[in-house]
C-alpha cells in the first residue's frame, strides 16, 4: 500500500479490490506433479527474463524514434501556427483585401480533438471556446518516477491565465506499465471563466471513508482532465468506492493514451477525419467476422432443420407405405 496520504496510486486499488485467497492454490498435487510444476516455473523464469530483455530494448526504440520524430513535429507546429508557408501560397498582397487572411491552420488541434469519437464525449460547446487557442500537444517520458507527461500550449486568452497545462502520468517501474497516479496543472481561471467545479464528494454517505474524495465535475468540460480522481486514504475505502474509483482512473488514463498514441502523432488524419474513417474500418472488420459466424451458425441451423424436415418426410412415408401394406 501506497503510504503517501495525498496522492492515489491505482496499486493500492488492485490490492484493495483483490479478493483471490493464496490459500487456494492447489494442494492436491502430488509430489511427482509438484517436482514438473517446478520445472515449468523455471522455465517460466526464463521466459520473465526475455520478456524484461524486450520492454527493456522496446523502451529504448520508443526513446530513439521519438527524437527522430521531433524535427517533423516542429515543422507541423510552425505551418499549424502560421509561422512559416507553405510553398505555392503567395506572399504578395494586393490592392483589394483578400477574404482569406487567416494564418496557419485555425481550430486545428480541436478539430483534431473533437474528431475522435472517445475525445468528443467529453468535449463541451463552451469547451471549444477555449480549446480553438490550443496551439500545440506534446508528450514526453519522464524518469523519476516513471511515467510521461502531456503538454497543451495555448496562445494568450480570456480565459486562464496558463500559457502550458500538463497532465503526468506516474507508473510503477514494472514490466509492464502499471499506472500509480495522476497529478494536472492547477489551470489559473480569470474570474467567473470556470467550466468546473473542481471538488466533489463522489460517494454516498454511507462509505467509510473518513476523508473527502475529490475530482472533477463528471460530464461538464474536457477541462476536467487537468483535475484527476484523488483519494486521501485508500486503505480506508470500502469495496464499492474502490470499484468507482478505480473505474474513474482507468477512464483518465485511457483519455491520456488516446491523445498521446493517437492524436499528438496522427494529428492531421484526426483533423481532416482520415483517422475516424481508419478507426471504422477496424470496426468494421470486427464486425464482419462476427456476422460470419452468426451467418454460419444461422445456416447450419437452417441446414439442421432441412434435414430434420426431411427426416419426418421420410418416416411417415414409411408408416404411409406399411399401412397399405396392411
């Protein structure tokens, strides 16, 4: 259990939620079975190891390519920003103004946003409002603790005072990923320009915990995101608060591995609405291959009744043809 009484860490709820006794491991096995078991988790520890040897390398491919990423990404922030044009787009003005006068890319990184279908639950009307100020996303590991964080720059609004708001996301230093904690930029509101009410009591009265839990108002703004489920004291919490708490890290999370895999690399095809289309057709194989099956299934029954039909066919002509035998 996580001893830190400010933060929540996602482990202490899957020791909180595990309900499986050690006691109930097997212990009918017999010696003979006990000494191939052994053997079979010595190969297991084998294999343990590769699989340490492949994150271990796969992190260090991620590293590498990520930094031969970044000059392309520069290049799509200064066309994205109107700092620099694109060839074939003339730089004289003339006499008459042209209607045209917008520079870069306008509402790029919303529309980028608002294009996924999991992004734009989550995405209000007056949340565009200030996301059309979004000029960059950008992500990167950190270290100590491991994890990774999320950028969102914004050009000077009405809104917040922020110039960058950052979600970190802290993992165990496992194997495999397995998220800790999230902590967001506390966003700096002008007055009366909130969309959210940051603390709330999310369980009922009868819970056992003794201290508040707080998160954001659920449903209300993509701002939200800055403003993680926290918990004072899980050890403290009972079975159900666990659940709806551990639910709610999963959904941030997954939030967080939506806009760093898939909008910050791919942002244009989110955009123009290429990558929704890419995201359908997966769909949509899926559930090709589910229609077979049912298809399949649907004919073999249809096959069953014929032949069962023509069974009871055959049958009464023989008791038709015995009884005028008779």
């Amino acid at each position: 259990m996580s001893h830190n009484k400010d933060t929540f860490a996602m482990a202490d709820l899957d020791a909180a939620l595990k309900v499986e006794d050690e006691a109930n491991f097997p212990n009918f096995m017999t010696p003979n079975v006990m000494k191939r078991v052994e053997v079979l988790r010595q190969i297991q520890n084998e294999h343990d190891e590769l699989e340490a040897k492949f994150f271990e390398e796969k992190a260090a491919l991620q590293a590498k390519y990520q930094k031969l990423y970044q000059p392309l990404y520069a290049k799509r922030y200064d066309i994205v920003n109107g700092i620099v044009e694109v060839e074939g787009i003339s730089k004289e003005t003339s006499k008459e103004p042209e209607p045209d006068t917008e520079k870069g890319v306008p509402s790029f990184w919303l529309m980028a946003l608002r294009n996924n279908e999991v992004l734009v639950e989550v995405i209000r009307e007056h949340d565009e409002l200030v996301l059309q100020y979004l000029r960059d996303i950008k992500w990167c590991s950190i270290d100590e603790p491991k994890g990774f964080k999320l950028e969102f720059f914004f050009n000077p609004n009405p809104y917040f005072k922020n110039t960058v708001l950052t979600k970190t996301y802290h993992m165990i230093d496992e194997e495999e990923p397995i998220l800790e904690r999230a902590v967001g930029t506390e966003i700096d509101w002008y007055p009366g320009k909130s969309f959210i009410q940051k603390t709330l009591n999310i369980l009922k009265n009868e819970s056992k915990i003794t201290k508040p839990l707080t998160k954001a108002e659920d449903g209300q703004s993509f701002f939200n995101f800055f403003y993680p489920p926290q918990v004072a004291d899980v050890e403290e919490m009972n079975e159900e608060a666990a659940e709806e708490l551990q639910d709610l890290m999963e959904q941030d999370y997954d939030i967080g591995l939506i806009i760093r895999d898939k909008i910050i690399p791919h942002a244009v095809s989110w955009f123009t609405g290429e990558a929704m289309e890419g995201d359908e057709d997966s769909e949509e194989d899926e559930d090709d291959g589910i229609y077979e099956i049912e298809d399949y299934v649907k004919d073999s029954d249809e096959e069953k009744t014929d032949h069962d039909d023509k069974n009871k066919k055959s049958e009464r002509a023989q008791v038709e043809e015995g009884q005028a035998a008779e």
